[in-house]
C-alpha cells in the first residue's frame, strides 16, 4: 500500500515525546505517521517511507522483553534516524555497546558536533538539546563514526553515512532542544530526499476527492456540537457534496453564552448548510435533577446524547453514512501496544453499535494543530477554528453539585464577562485556556451597600 504523499514512518516506543516527533515532520512539510514498533518489515516495506525514525522510550536494551524491530529494516536501504532509545536499540543490535550512564542525563545539555555531521548542517557545532536518558552507547556498532558528544555522553550523537543510518541520544523534536527543528529538517530534506509535499491545502484536495468517490450520490449526517472537530468536519464534507450532507444540532443547553445561535449563524447564515436544531434543553436538565456526583453527570449527558441522536436521527430519513471527528490522536492513542491509557475521554466509544450507518473520519489522520489549519483554509470563523477546549458535557462539569437554570445562568454570564475582560486585555492569544466554575458553596459579599449571600464563582487560567 503505497501513500499519495511522500512519507516517514516513526516507529513507537512508549516514549513521551513520540507524537510530537510525528507533529515535528509534518510541520516541516512531509507526512509521517506512528506505528508500533513491532510492525513486521514487510508492512514497512509496503508504506514506501522515504525514511524511519525510531522514537525515544523507557526500556532499556538489557530487560528482558525489551522492545526491539525487526532487524530486516536495517536491510532496506531506507535512512534511519533512532533518537535517544532508538539511538540504543540500533546501536544494540548492530553489535555495538549499550551500558548504564555513570549520572542519568535529563534537562538542557550542551552538546558539540562534528564539523562532519549531515543532521548539524549550516548549524554551529555548540548546540543545547534535551537530554532524558539512563543508558547511552559506548562503543560504536562496525562502520559508525561518532558525530556529536557532552560531558558525560561522549557519544551523544552517530551515524553511517553511506547506509543513512543517524542517531542521537537527545531529543531534537522538543522546543527545548534549540535547533532541533533544522536537525529533523536535514534529515527529512538533505539525508531522505524529501520534497515537502504534505500541506493543508493539498489535504482538503484530496480530501474532497475521496469523499466525493466514497459517498457517491447518497446522503451523509454529521453531528454538529460547535467544536472545531465537528465543524471542520462539517465544513470539509459540505465541500465536497453540499446539499448531500445534513447536519444535526443538539443544543442541550449546557453551552456558553450565545454558543447555539453562533453555530446556526455560521453554518447555515454563512456557509447555507442544512443543518437541524434539536432544542433539548429540558430534557437534559431534567435528566440532570436532583444529580450532584460529577462521573454521574457525564454518564447521564453522554447517553442521554446518544439517545436523542438516534431518536431524532431516525425522524429525519434515512442516511447512508455517518461522519465523525475522529482525530489521528485518538486513533494511535487506542491502538499503540506501548502507550498507557491516561483517561477514558467522554466523546469515545458514542454512538449505539446497532446504527445503520457507514462511517466517515475525513480528519482521522490529522493531528489537533493540522485541523485547525483545515478550518482556517475552509473559511471557518476564527472564534470556532482557535475555540479552547471545552468538555463535552458542556457547563455541567464546570457547576460543581446538582445542575440548575439559575447555577447555569451564573457560571454562563461570569464565563462571557471572564472572556471579554481577557480580550479588552489583549490576552486572549497568549493564556492557553481559560474559564469559570462554579462551586457547590456560598459566601457573603457586599451590592449595593448591601449584605448578600450569593454563590462563588472561581476563576481558571492557565
């Protein structure tokens, strides 16, 4: 199976850093993807990947079980870079020497290059990188030349060139390391032969192309929340097949201020989509009586979604496919063998098994950035492309204790004034994510001159 773009495959380890390695690629231009590390050569060979990058990751060479590849892939005469345990793992099994580091190397270090070394090219030889690594090589597999080393890693960076093997025991793709960036560009342009022709505008291409040839003449239903994912979505579908698409709305009244009338003006006062508003305000809150354990709100607000959607869905005809936002995130994150599940997330796992419905996950082999990008390219509006994250279950997490119209109506209002107050200052670009809660509590303060007994409102930003 070969891909439309040129393609570098990192290969995962259970390293923290391991997607941004994939992010790091494809923000210079060339598309990656991650797979477990034990993928057999011969699906490898099948990618066509014009290099392969061995992530970082926890083991260590010497456990027993310890993650290793398929040796074949060093038989394939595609560039290799392994970064920090993939430095290990290659130089391990192609009988060089792995031992434990004297002192564990973790934080900013000071490593120098070799006026030699493909990966510093046009950099100066003193460079800062991120180290985070116990083992290191001290002996160099037959052929390797050392290319970079620090105090205590003389080898800190290897390579052959004539097989296009690199390696280095740091971390380029982390900010921390300062030219990392120019050091994974050399690989993928000077050492790969890459080109660059990953881009946004040539994803909504081809997009548009597949969606049109996968759903023919038939119809396609997308649930639409108002979130960049759903709207993207939305979007990049209705490109392709217009009228064809419905989307249905569900406002279960736990939005933000004037949320469900900015996505009806958007979508279909702009963009002229068909899109069905379900007002199920009472219903939700209903549901939500008398609940104050927060697991149990998420669980109420989920399936009660679920259900809404089916039954309302079945009033509108029949459709044939059902878009999703599924993101790649969520795809490497359920199906890597080395990653560590943090949290269950409360739009996974949605939709009844027994709906008749052909699925369709236009974004599912972009990350959270690259959509973005795809709303911006679509004409998306800035307030829903750069919307912070927002749960699910909407303002029912973010009122502590039982769910209410007036407790809504406060942490709703002091949310809008929160907002206002951080744009007039300028900041709004600059703080990550920011919002009000309203905890189950009460205190005394001063209105007008006089005594009241109101609820708090707490502030979060980070």
């Amino acid at each position: 199976m070969t891909q439309p773009h040129e393609m570098i495959v990192v290969l995962d380890f259970g390293g923290q850093y391991n997607q941004l390695i994939a992010r790091r690629i494809r923000d210079l231009g060339v598309y990656s993807e991650l797979i477990p590390y034990n993928t057999p050569v011969d699906k490898i060979k099948e990618l066509n990947p014009k290099g392969i990058v061995f992530s970082g990751g926890p083991a260590s060479v010497y456990e027993e079980n310890s993650p290793l590849v398929d040796e074949g892939i060093y038989e394939l005469g595609i560039p290799i870079l392994g970064i920090c345990y993939g430095m290990q793992m290659m130089s391990h099994q192609l009988k060089g020497k792995v031992e434990r580091a004297g002192k564990r190397e973790y934080g900013k270090a000071e490593v120098v290059f070799q006026p030699e070394c493909g990966l510093a090219a046009n950099l100066e030889p003193n460079q800062t990188v991120w180290m985070s690594h116990t083992d290191l090589v001290v002996e160099l597999p037959e052929g390797f030349r050392i290319d970079a080393g620090t105090e205590h890693a003389p080898i800190a960076a290897m390579s052959h060139p004539e097989k296009r093997f690199y390696a280095v025991q740091f971390h380029p793709e982390v900010r921390h390391s300062v030219h990392g960036n120019e050091m994974i560009k050399n690989f993928l342009y000077e050492v790969c032969g890459c080109h660059g022709d990953w881009t946004m505008e040539s994803f909504i291409e081809d997009k548009v192309r597949e969606i049109r040839e996968t759903v023919g003449d038939k119809k396609v239903l997308c649930a639409l929340s108002g979130g960049v994912d759903s709207s993207v979505v939305a979007a990049l579908i209705h490109r392709a097949i217009g009228d064809q698409l419905t989307c249905m709305f569900i406002d279960h009244g736990l939005l933000r201020k004037d949320e469900a009338e900015g996505v009806m003006e958007t979508f279909v006062g702009k963009f002229d989509m068909h899109v069905v508003k379900i007002d199920a305000r009472e219903r939700f809150l209903g549901k939500l009586a008398g609940v104050s354990d927060p697991e149990r709100k998420r669980k109420i607000i989920g399936n009660e979604f679920i259900y809404c959607f089916d039954e309302e869905s079945a009033k509108l005809g029949e459709f044939d496919f059902l878009a999703q936002g599924t993101l790649y995130t969520d795809i490497v994150e359920s199906g890597t063998a080395t990653a560590q599940t943090i949290k269950s997330h409360h739009n996974v796992g949605g939709l009844p098994e027994d709906m008749k419905f052909k699925l369709i996950e236009p974004l599912n082999a972009l990350f959270k950035d690259e959509v973005r990008k795809v709303g911006e390219e679509l004409g998306l509006p800035r307030a829903i492309v750069w919307r912070q994250p927002f749960p699910g279950p909407g303002l029912a997490i973010r009122v502590l204790g039982e769910v209410t119209e007036d407790k809504l109506k406060i942490v709703r209002e002091s949310d809008a004034i929160l907002r206002e107050e951080i744009a007039k200052a300028g900041l709004d670009n600059e703080i990550w994510q920011y919002f009000t809660a309203l905890p189950d509590m009460k205190s005394v303060g001063v209105m007008g001159d006089a005594r009241t007994y109101s609820y708090t409102v707490g502030i979060r930003a980070v």
